[in-house]
C-alpha cells in the first residue's frame, strides 16, 4: 500500500466540540494506522450575524494545500460547509454536512437565517460555493445516506455513502437492562432532549433520565425539568468519561435519540452496539437509517404523549427491550474503518 500525505480539511466553533470533533480525530487516526501521514487544517467559522459566513468561507477559498514546505500534499480530504472550497488537484470530499441552515433547516426555527431580504444574499452565496465547490472533488462521499439525499435534493450532485463506526469500536457492551434512559450528545435545541423530558412527566413509568452532554440549551432543559416536577428523576450529567459512558449504555433500560433531521448520529450506533434499543421519532433523518420499529427500536411521533407510550412500553416490559437490542450488535459489524479509509484513499 502506498502511504499517502493527507490533509484532513476541518472546521472549529471555538470551544465546542461535538460529534464532527471526533469524526475528524477518528477519522486521522484510521488514516495512519492503515499506513498514511496525517494532519488536520482547522479554521474557525462562525454564522451570526448571517454576513460573516461569508467571511468565514473566504480564507479556506484563498488556502492551496498542493504543497507544503516544498513537500507535496497528496490528497485533502473534506469534511463541512466551508472546508471544501479549498483548492487541491486531488481534492475529496467525505461530506458531515452542508451548511444546512440555508438548506433544510430554512424556516424550521433551528436555524440563524430565513428568506427575508437581508439574508437572500447570503443564501444565494452558500449555494453558489457549494455548486462551485463540491464538484471539483475527485470523488464525493457523506457520512450517510440522508447527507447524500440532501445534496442530491438540493444541489443536484450525485454521492456516495461511507459509514463511519462508532468512536469506541468494539468496547460497547451490554451488562443489564436497568431503570434509566439516557441521552447523549451535544445540548442544543435541534437535538429535542425536551421531547425526552415531556415524555417522561407524561409516562406512567418510574424510569429515571441521565442526560449527558453540554451546550446552549442546557439552561432551558434544567428549567423544563423543574417546571414539569421531575428533576428528581434527572441526571444532566455534563461531559462524561469514556468508561462512563460505556458503563451507561452497558447498563441502561433504553436510548433516546430523536433529533430533528439528523446527518447520521454515533448514539444510534453506539446503543445498537451496546444492544440496547432506541426510541427516537420518524422524523429523525440518518437515525431510521438502522432503526426499525418493533425490530430493534421504537419510533413514534414527535410529540410527547408518543414519547410517553414508548417509554412505558420499555419500563413495562424488559423482555422487549432485551428482543430489540438482540440483533443490533451484528447489525453494524460491517460498518468499519478499513472500509472509510479504502473508500477516502482510493483512486
């Protein structure tokens, strides 16, 4: 195998790290240890107000990684909105998402922009860049299938998708089906942890929520919980170990997971390989890309009094939850590293 000099092309929201975060540290280090040499090229970006989106674009549009030093850099490999308008002859995009505010998100309330005047022109500059942009890749993947779906929709360019595995491998395991349901991830609005507590004050169930996780929405989650008289059977975690991680999936009842229209989602894959169910809702995007109802998770809608029923079905019944979780783990076994970096290094 030839060792190939690989930039990975990332983009930083100072002091946030998230899912995109780990993809990229994953992503590095499946690169080298199949024999490559590796860095990462990060850029700060930021969208409010609207126009500096704009600004934050530009640099990576200015930025040659042909070389280095003298030293040819053999590929660039793209991750999001803005990392792929860098110039490179042998440019790949693996793309984690678009800037989806001015895409699906426009006019959802999950997003900075909408159609009025002022924000037009940034809108039509987004998806100019990306029209321009994506297409001088030498070959386009995403991270899923509802990414490649998107793309397809809305700029009319064709992809392919590469699953990433989950970042702790093979370490996910399945101990016993206790009395709590857990979420993980990054608090923010879109990823509907509200759902979760209203449907646990409207349940008839004495499960508890471990929420882990920090972000903006924090404050609100905190005050729900109060207002609705259950933060006594709620846990907001905050940022958690690895091992405890894993020793909540290892030990949970169930895994809630319902964002709005997610790219793809590590939870879901985490859960499957932890054989544990999911309740999530058929609104959720990459998440039913695995998730079948009554086949090894629960979706419903997204609605609190949905949420609820699935909750109840999962406290009452651990023989349930036990089925669900049973075929996940072999579900995902082909979902590899070897088989993203194959695809990332081919050509």
């Amino acid at each position: 195998m030839v060792s190939l000099r690989i930039c990975i092309c990332a983009v930083q929201v100072p002091f946030t790290r998230g899912g995109a975060e780990f993809l990229v540290d994953a992503l590095k280090q499946a690169l080298q240890e199949h024999g490559h040499q590796v860095d990462v090229v990060s850029l700060p970006f930021q969208w409010n107000p609207p126009r500096t989106v704009l600004t934050h674009a530009l640099p990576w549009r200015l930025l040659d990684l042909t070389e280095s030093q003298g030293r040819t850099i053999d590929r660039v490999i793209c991750t999001k909105f803005p990392s792929y308008l860098v110039r490179h002859p042998h440019k790949v995009t693996w793309l984690f998402h678009q800037f989806r505010q001015a895409y699906d998100l426009l006019g959802t309330g999950f997003g900075e922009l909408n159609e009025h005047h002022e924000d037009q022109a940034v809108l039509n500059a987004v998806r100019r860049m990306d029209a321009a942009a994506i297409p001088e890749s030498r070959h386009v993947y995403t991270i899923a299938k509802n990414v490649s779906a998107r793309l397809q929709q809305y700029n009319g360019i064709a992809s392919e998708p590469l699953y990433p595995p989950p970042p702790l491998g093979d370490r996910y395991r399945c101990d016993a089906f206790g009395d709590t349901v857990i979420s993980v991830g990054r608090l923010d609005a879109i990823k509907r942890v509200d759902l979760l507590l209203r449907g646990l004050a409207a349940g008839h169930n004495n499960l508890r929520a471990v929420i882990t996780g920090t972000g903006p929405d924090l404050p609100r989650l905190e005050a729900l919980a109060r207002e609705l008289g259950i933060e006594h059977r709620v846990e907001f975690a905050g940022f958690v170990s690895e091992e405890r991680l894993l020793d909540l999936y290892a030990t949970c009842r169930a895994v809630y997971y319902a964002p709005y229209d997610e790219d793809y989602g590590f939870v879901t894959l985490e859960a499957m390989r932890s054989g544990k169910p999911i309740v999530t809702t058929n609104d959720a995007g990459g998440v039913l890309e695995f998730i079948r109802h009554e086949d090894n998770g629960l979706v419903g809608e997204p609605a609190a009094a949905s949420v609820a029923a699935m909750l109840d079905s999962v406290a009452e019944d651990v023989a349930l939850c036990e089925r669900l979780g049973a075929g996940s783990r072999q579900a995902t076994a082909t979902i590899t590293w070897q088989h993203v970096v194959a695809g990332l290094t081919s050509g």
